[in-house]
C-alpha cells in the first residue's frame, strides 16, 4: 500500500514535471514565438492562459509589448481582441454592425462558407484589421448560431452630433449619452479617433436601429504605440499618410529608407488600404523607422481599355478580362466601381491576390482614352514557355521586349529567364495588347522576384502587434532524461 502511495506520488510530480514543460508556438504574421503554454493572456477582456486558445480558430488580433527594462527572454501578457460582434445589418457588400467588412480566401471562417450566405440579422464574430476608411478586412469570420450579451465595434469615429449625444462609426449609430470615455484626449472622442465600444446586445435589433446600451467606451489605436529604442514587428493597414519616406500604420508613422528592405513590392505599391508586415526599431512612440516592409498578399496592376460592360457596379471589374472583386478597403477615386463606365477608358486597377488566387481591388482610376498600345501588369507569373510566359491567365510575349532587375540594372532574355522563378513577381509597362489572343507584347519588364517564406522564429520580448495565424501547438520539451528543459 504504501509503495503504491509512494509510485502515484513520483507519477504525479513527473505529471507536473511535464505541464511546466509545455511550450505552445504562435504565429503572428511571418514571425513564430515560442511561449509557455502557461503564459497569462487576455482573450476579449477576460484572463486565461495561452493554452486556451488551442481550440479556437486562428485569426484574433493579438499585441503585445514587454516592459520597459525586462531582462530579454521575458514573457509578455499576448492580448487577443475581436473587432466586431453583431448581427450583419447589410448582405452585399458585406456590414457586421454597420462596419463593411472584407471576406476572402484569406479569412479563417467557421459556421458557413460562402460570404454570400449570410443574410441580414446573422449572428457575427469579426476579428480583423481596421483600415482608416473605416471598414475592416477581416482575418476571422465566425457566424454564430444566436446572438449573445454583447455587441462590440471598434473603429473610427466618422461622425459626432453633441446634442444628443451620439456618434457614428461607419453606419452604425450610438447613443453615448452618461457614457464615460477612458483614455480619450479632453475626456471626449472627436472625429477620426478610433474607439472601442462594448454594449449590451439588443434583442430584434435591425439596420438603422441606434445602439443605446453602451456599457464600456474607451480611445484605443489600430496599432499602439512603442516603446523608443524597442524592435517591433507588426501588420497593419496603410493610411492615407504617403509621402517618397513614410507612411502610416493606424498612429504609427512608419519610415524607410534606402536600406529597407521591399517584399512582394515597392514603395510605389503603398496605397491606403494595403496591407503589409513592417519590422524595425522605434525611434519615438510612434514612429518606427523600418527595416523591413512585406505585402502581405501579392499586388496586382493592371492598366488597360475598359468598356461600361467590364464593370459590375459595387461588385467587380474585368482589366482584360480578369475579375477583380470589390473590396471594403477599395479607393475608388473616379466611382468607376462604385457607378460603372459610360464609355470606353483606359483604366487602372491596383489589388492583391488572395491564396486562391482571386483578385481584390485596393484602388481604381481613370488614366484617359483608351489605348491598347500603352498597357501595363503587375502580377506572379503562373506558367513559362519561353519566349512566354502567364501572368493572371494572360500571355505575355517576350520578342521585342526589354529586360531589368529590381535595382532597374538591364538583365539579357538569357539572364531574365535564368532567374525568373514561378510566383515571382513580375512589372510590365508601356506593352501592346492584343484582345482577341489575350497576349501582351514588348514594353518593359521588371523581375521583381520575391519568394514567399516559412515564418522565422521571432523575439517575445519586443513589439508586436498583429494577426494570429497559428495559436500553436503543445510540446513537451525535455534536456536529459524526464527532467524538462527551460522554456525558450
């Protein structure tokens, strides 16, 4: 009997000897981070630990920030947030409480589908990134079978109207009235502040209907600030704040130079509504000078003749015949997607590509009468046959074509299809376009190249802030024999 006391005792301390030794992965973006499982995390404003999160979809949005003087290797508190909670107050395009929300290939989805599924009332979950024109792309999509206590909205305030008092965030109203702000500059939001607004959910609520049961407002940012001196890698959506050696991530502004480094693109392909991966140093609170700057999804360019009927009014475009779908995060500077064509133009649409492939505009304009000898792309190549290759399902044809690398130095045909790879990036400018044979020919090529890479092991003791594409998995990790192994 007592042996047997004594063996369950050894079995449960080497029980114990093993949860301590529990280290989960998480992904946040490119970067992996190694944590024990027993890591304190907040999750949508509660507490709990990091290994409650091994059953949930990926997709939250997580931050997180080491204290000031931490030795390195200190463990942070990761917290993870949802963005929107509520029902869908409008199909098509797509609002989660009056907030237009972008659903692709990319979103971790549970409980449907096809976006085009849900119907008007449809209990929702949205975490995602909140672009500054108000809407959100989202990178987890949960379609709840009822609704619950609450509603949550974060973004930015679009409009204030004080006598009531009230304020509006894309289309959804609420009532703010005896509502206490936290962290808000002079006690009060003002327009363009990006808020955070926990309510009680409201039975039979319907689009138009104003939220008035508010029980938690506070002033937050998209992305918050850092700490100088601190590495930080984040993601975020590109604001309207571009200039030839910044721009803006949420508050952040974001700085680069000759020396940083362009993944998937260039500078030029910084538009309002982009996403993109920045790593670098802070200089102040909020300004980070980049090292590195990574598209997140691969761009697309396509500038081409256009007629009314390759446009789809707020759903769709064809540049040469290829879709490219509506998006909530689109700049539509002429309202060519918004109203349509009413005669042939040369048009330019700027997007990226979702990991099936799909295309989404980011931003659409007006470049003039339409000319096919003066036609450009930007894409992955999918096919090579030299002198051709595909790019989007469109030949491009390489005999009279002149060749460059990313740094602009000449390369020889010979050189260009030596290094050219499938999914490198390619830019074509000033080519011929062919519309009966859907072929592009001559112009200029750029190979910009870019491979996409496994996430690198990154620092917990630095900024992050970002998507969780992984919450990891547990493993036991053991230096000789069963005694554990320090967590790395």
């Amino acid at each position: 009997m007592r042996a047997s006391v004594v063996l369950a005792g050894l079995f449960a301390l080497a029980l114990a000897g093993i949860a301590t030794a529990q280290i989960q992965t998480l992904t946040v973006g490119g970067r992996t981070y190694s944590l024990p499982a027993a890591t304190p995390v907040v999750i949508d404003g509660q507490p709990g630990t990091l290994s409650d999160l091994l059953d949930r979809p990926a997709g939250m949005q997580v931050r997180w920030q080491a204290q000031a003087g931490a030795v390195r290797g200190a463990v942070p508190t990761p917290i993870f947030s949802y963005t929107v909670i509520g029902p869908v107050t409008r199909a098509v395009p797509l609002e989660v409480l009056g907030q237009p929300v972008t659903i692709t290939g990319d979103t971790v989805i549970e409980g449907f589908t096809d976006a085009g599924s849900l119907t008007l009332g449809a209990p929702m979950i949205i975490a995602g990134l909140v672009d500054p024109n108000g809407s959100v792309y989202a990178t987890l999509a949960v379609r709840r079978d009822a609704q619950g206590n609450k509603f949550l909205v974060a973004g930015y305030v679009t409009e204030l109207v004080t006598p009531q008092p009230r304020l509006r965030i894309g289309s959804q109203w609420i009532d703010t009235t005896g509502i206490a702000f936290a962290d808000c500059t002079g006690g009060l939001p003002v327009a363009g502040d990006y808020v955070e607004l926990r309510a009680d959910s409201i039975a039979g609520f319907v689009p138009g209907d104003t939220i008035d049961t508010v029980a938690e407002a506070r002033c937050a940012s998209s992305v918050p600030p850092g700490t100088p001196g601190a590495q930080g890698f984040l993601d975020g959506i590109v604001g309207a704040s571009i200039s030839g050696a910044s721009f803006e991530l949420g508050a952040l502004t974001i700085t680069y130079s000759a020396a940083t480094v362009f993944e998937f693109g260039g500078p030029d392909e910084l538009d309002p509504g982009t996403e993109v991966s920045v790593e670098g140093t802070f200089t102040d609170a909020t300004t980070l000078a980049a090292d590195s700057v990574v598209f997140v999804r691969p761009p697309v360019r396509f500038e081409g003749p256009m007629v009314p009927g390759d446009v789809t009014p707020g759903q769709s475009l064809r540049p040469f015949g290829v879709t490219v779908n509506y998006s909530a995060q689109v700049r539509d500077d002429d309202g060519i997607l918004a109203v349509g064509l009413t005669a042939p133009q040369q048009v330019q649409v700027r997007g990226w590509l979702d990991r099936n492939g799909a295309a989404f505009a980011a931003r659409v304009r007006e470049r003039g009468a339409p000319d096919p000898s003066d036609v450009a792309l930007r894409g992955p190549v999918a096919a090579v046959d030299r002198p051709r290759f595909t790019v989007q399902g469109l030949g491009i044809d390489t005999t009279t074509a002149t060749f460059s690398d990313a740094d602009g130095a000449a390369m020889t045909a010979d050189q260009f299809f030596a290094a050219l790879r499938l999914n490198h990036v390619i830019d074509l400018g000033a080519a011929s376009w062919n519309a009966s044979t859907r072929t592009f020919s001559g112009g200029a090529i750029t190979l910009l190249g870019f491979e996409h890479t496994q996430p690198i092991p990154g620092d917990p003791g630095a900024f992050v802030s970002g998507t969780a594409r992984s919450y990891g998995v547990r493993e036991l990790i053991f230096a000789a024999g069963f005694e554990p192994a320090p967590p790395r």
